[in-house]
C-alpha cells in the first residue's frame, strides 16, 4: 500500500545518520517521501549545511526558519516555539502517514508536538539511550512516549524503551543507521582527505569533538579543562564546529583562537559524512564529548578520550576512556589512549551499535506497519505486582 512519510532533518548530524534512510526511501516504489529541512540546516553561521542536501539530490518539501542567532538557553527555548508554529502549518498542509524523527536534540519536540495534536503516527530513531549530562536525555524519553514506533540502536536500549511501558510489537533493534555509511561508501585516502581539506594528516592527529553541556549552569564549564590539557599536548589538532546549543559560540570562539596558535590545526565549520568518516579512519583519536565518540569511533577500533559528564550513561565499547574535566586527568587519558598497548586491547572490538544495515530495517517497517487506528492508540504494558 502507498504511503507518504515525512522525514524531518534539523542540522548535519543527525542528517548523517538519516542519510541512507532517506536513500531507501526514496527508491521505494510504494513511498513518497517528503523531507522537511529546519534549524541549523538553515543557519549560514553553521555552515548552511541544507546546500549539502541539495547536492545529494533529495528534494526538499519544506523549510523551517527557526533558529535564533542567539547563544543562550532562552534562545534555544524560543528556537521551540517558532519551529512549532510553522510545523502547525506544514504538517497540518501535508498531513503525511507517518512522520519520522530522530535521536534527542531540542528542537525535534516541535514536530513530535505538532505531530501528536494532529493525529500523524510517529517514528522515532535511537530511543532508549542515556546522556545523563545533557538535556538531550529528557528530550529523547520525551519524544520516545510521543512515538508510536521505534529504531533502537542497541538491544540494551529496545529494553528500555519497552521498560518506559512502549507494547514490544513497537520496539525494533535497527542498529545506529550513521553506521551504514561504512557499508554503503568508499572512504576517502589520507591523500584525498589532504587535498579536500587543504591539511596535513600526521600519526598524531587529534579529531576534537566538543559540544555544550546543556544541563549544567554554565553551558561551558567544562571546557576550560579541555582546552588546558589541548595546550599541555603535542599534536596536530582538527576540530568540528559545536552543536547549535547555549555556548557554543564560545566554544567556537576558543577552538578558533586555538587552532590558529597551533601549526597544522584547523576548524571546520561542517564537514559532510564521506568526508567526517574517513577522518575517524585516519586521526589519531578522537576527543570531546560527542555522542560520535560512542557510537561511530568503535567500528574503526579508534581510541576515544570521552570527557566531562555529557554522556554519562550511555553504552561504550572499550575503545572509550571516560575522564574527568580536569586538564592533568584528560592529558592523562591522552596518553593512554596513544599507547601502543591500549590500541592492541581494540583488536576484534565490535561496535555495540549495529552492523551497518539498519536503514533496511527501519525502511522494511516503515512501509508495512499497519495505518489503522491501532498504530495511533497504545496500550501501556501492565504492571506486574
């Protein structure tokens, strides 16, 4: 049976990991797709990453302005209520069968909202997952209890979903779709990479990812203990731009300030998924507190330092050391995570969050779960005494 699913994609993140959803979807015959862009996607300060989508060749059916140039936590709650006023209109104009989501960032609660008063059945990728340190965790259960069916990325995280009283005919173990990409693509060599980047890949190269910490006071806090130990350190140092949150200009700021005081060191305001991939094949390790850090750096068995509390609970494999935001304890950690007996402990390592082939699975749901009012009504699981 034909069906239309929308598919809402807010900044290059989480596109990245939408990326071979969309494919398949696109290349089914029995679906129209409608992909709704908004946010940073929108944003030339974060890159404008939308033009990225444009030349993937996915038509764009709507496009939200929502994003306040603002770098507070009173603008990311304004950045809400726009999006869901416009969402009102869209969804409410094109009313698709199925509105698909994905992962924990703020601004996804406007088109879950505006998708749950209008009666559209919601689909919800990586549910189930923890991030004590950010407000990502609330948003994620939030949208997770608006959601009528799940792609978990884990078995661990199907549990918890069912556990948060979801019926398990709802909850699917996907695997993390961002993963497909190793399946699907080439990477690029460190030759090609050198050249589209203008850089210099050297053994010691440092791949920083590092976000706000959204729950805490101070958004940033935690930061001046990394860019301490990044100072203390040898190495080339490359950094990905911050997520749109409050403080990340500041971040932005300080990596900008440092890369120029550093020889062979650089910023990249957006860097496309090929391109960010094939990075985590040739750099050293990888440094921050990104939600990358745990789910992608282990398919490429690449020692990661994980710093701060932003992503306290959320399953690891053993490539990860977690620190403290303290600099001798992050340089520390450095240290350990360059040594030649730390890399042989990763030998055989698997990555717990999928294998590379959930977009298949997710499509494979999407186009034959039920439409009926079933889908839209559900039952909470019984409380056993």
């Amino acid at each position: 049976m034909s069906r239309t699913i929308a598919v809402v994609t807010s900044s290059r993140a989480d596109y990245s990991h939408l990326y071979w959803p969309l494919r398949a979807l696109a290349e089914h015959a029995d679906v129209q797709l409608k992909l709704i862009v908004f946010g940073a996607h929108l944003s030339p300060e974060f890159g404008l990453t939308v033009q990225e989508i444009e030349r993937d060749g996915f038509p764009i059916d709507g496009r939200i302005e929502c994003l306040l140039s603002s770098d507070t936590d009173v603008g990311m709650a304004k950045t809400i209520g726009l999006a869901t006023l416009s969402f009102a209109d869209l969804l409410g104009s094109m009313r698709p069968d199925i509105l698909l989501i994905i992962a924990d960032r703020y601004e996804m609660l406007a088109p879950a909202s505006v998708a749950l008063a209008l009666r559209i059945p919601i689909a919800h990728i990586e549910g189930g997952e923890v991030s004590e340190g950010a407000i990502d965790d609330a948003v994620r259960n939030a949208l997770t209890k608006m959601s009528h069916v799940h792609f978990t990325s884990t078995e661990m995280a199907r549990e918890r979903v069912i556990a948060m009283g979801e019926e398990p005919w709802r909850v699917h173990r996907a695997g993390a779709p961002s993963l497909d990409h190793l399946i699907e693509r080439k990477l690029y060599s460190k030759q090609e990479l050198e050249s589209r980047l203008d850089i210099r890949l050297g053994g010691d190269t440092l791949l920083v990812a590092y976000h706000p910490v959204t729950l805490l006071q101070q958004t940033t806090a935690e930061s001046d203990a990394l860019f301490g130990a990044l100072a203390a350190i040898e190495g080339h140092v490359l950094f990905c731009y911050p997520n749109a949150d409050a403080g990340s200009r500041t971040l932005i700021q300080r990596s900008r300030a440092f890369a120029a005081s550093r020889s062979h060191s650089r910023i990249f305001t957006n860097l496309d998924a090929l391109t960010y991939w094939s990075l985590l094949a040739q750099v050293e390790l990888l440094l921050g507190n990104s939600s990358s850090g745990i789910m992608e750096t282990a398919s490429f068995r690449l020692p990661t330092v994980n710093v701060g509390i932003r992503q306290k609970g959320r399953e690891r494999a053993q490539n990860v050391i977690d620190v403290a935001s303290n600099s001798e304890d992050i340089v520390a950690a450095i240290q350990r995570a360059r040594s030649p007996e730390f890399k042989e402990l990763l030998a055989g390592m698997e990555n717990p969050y999928g294998d590379g082939h959930a977009s298949q699975r997710i499509v494979d749901v999407l186009t034959t779960v039920p439409l009926d009012r079933c889908l839209l009504i559900k039952r909470a699981t019984e409380i056993s005494h």
